[in-house]
C-alpha cells in the first residue's frame, strides 16, 4: 500500500528513524586496475585531511622488512588464476608478507584518519578498534582502462589489445588474492562494501566531493 510520508508525525528522536553519521577514521579502498582508484583516493584524501596509504608507503612503514623485488617475486604467483583461502595460506613467504602489512597498518592508523589502499581489511582494522568505511572503485569501460594501462610504465610497450586485457586481468587477480587471503569477503563482490563507484561516470575529472557529513 502507498503511504504519503508527508503525513506521518515528526520522527525527531525516535531511534528507529534516525541515523547518527561519524566520519569514518579509516577508508579500506579497493579498486580494480586502471579503474583510477588510486587518483580517486588521492583527490579524496587532499580534500578531507585523510593520510593517502598505499603498497609503497605501507613498505615504507615496514622497517624495510620486506623489499620490492620480494612483493615482486610473490605477487607474480598470483597473476595467472584466482585462489582459494587456502591455496594463498599455504604459500611460504605469505605469513612474512601480510605480518609487515598488518604491521604497517597499525602504525598507519596511530599516526591519523587515513584511507588505505588495496591491502587493508575490515576483520583488521575493526579489531584495532578503529570505525571504517569499505569502498571499491570500478570500472566498465575496457577501451578506457586499455588507454590507462598504456600510460603506465609496466605496460606501455604492450601493443597487442588482447595481451593488455589478459595483463588487466592478472592485476586483479593480484588484488582479489590477496584480499581472499586475508577477510571472509570476496574482493569485487559490490554487496561486502558500504560504497561502489563505477569511475567511467567522472570523465576526467578528479575533483572527488564527498559526502558534506564527513567534513
């Protein structure tokens, strides 16, 4: 049956109505490759006062722990298909590698409100006692995420639009596994996050505006 809302009495007060909205200290971003999740979080994070965190600086934060060419060397066993939980807990050198990211995001988050990039998780974040926000980047349009892919440094040279999709393809693969590894919740699956942005709606510009309750 219809019902006129503009006929119900005042809800002012009343729990069942109402919604009490804190800004978030941590946004957990994920976001598929050359979907522009990385500029999107940048732009974000210069408006809103958040630290900008991702796999480089948690790195940085590590204590040299862990070296590129070892994440390298790790990551490209995870390019060619998605695996399961255990496949991933049963990799040697995994252990090593998500204590110093869960090291590094510890002190990411002692140190201020910060949005992190593809390596954090609810399950962590919340168990530190921290409130988070869970947002994934997407994109639809593949001739976009092509010219994207081609601007960056590890794929230029990639000529072959095929080839391109298939190295798209593994870089997610890196992510999802990753993520499986470490949260109950499928990477991508639009119902584990709080907000999905389909990035193809922004053309190019990167002036993100958040929701005016976070300022």
């Amino acid at each position: 049956m219809a019902e006129d809302i503009r006929t119900m009495e005042n809800t002012k007060g009343i729990m069942a109505f109402e919604k009490h909205f804190q800004k978030p200290y941590c946004i957990i971003m994920d976001s598929e490759y050359c979907s522009m999740g990385r500029m999107i979080a940048i732009a974000a994070c210069k408006q809103k006062g958040y630290a900008y965190h991702d796999t480089i600086s948690l790195l940085k934060l590590g204590e040299d722990r862990l070296s590129m060419d070892e994440l390298s060397m790790f990551e490209d066993k995870l390019r060619q298909k998605r695996l399961t939980q255990d496949q991933m807990l049963m990799m040697p050198e995994f252990p090593k590698i998500k204590d110093v990211f869960d090291q590094a995001i510890k002190s990411a988050l002692a140190q201020g409100p910060c949005l992190i990039h593809d390596r954090a998780n609810k399950q962590l974040v919340a168990s530190l006692g921290y409130n988070c926000l869970r947002v994934m980047i997407y994109a639809e349009d593949m001739d976009d995420k092509l010219i994207r892919a081609r601007l960056s440094p590890l794929y230029k040279q990639v000529l072959d639009d095929e080839l391109l999709k298939i190295k798209i393809k593994e870089e997610d693969n890196i992510r999802a596994n990753y993520h499986q590894a470490c949260s109950n919740m499928e990477w991508g699956i639009k119902e584990n996050y709080d907000l999905c942005l389909n990035s193809d709606v922004l053309g190019q510009s990167y002036e993100i505006s958040l929701d005016n309750r976070w300022s």
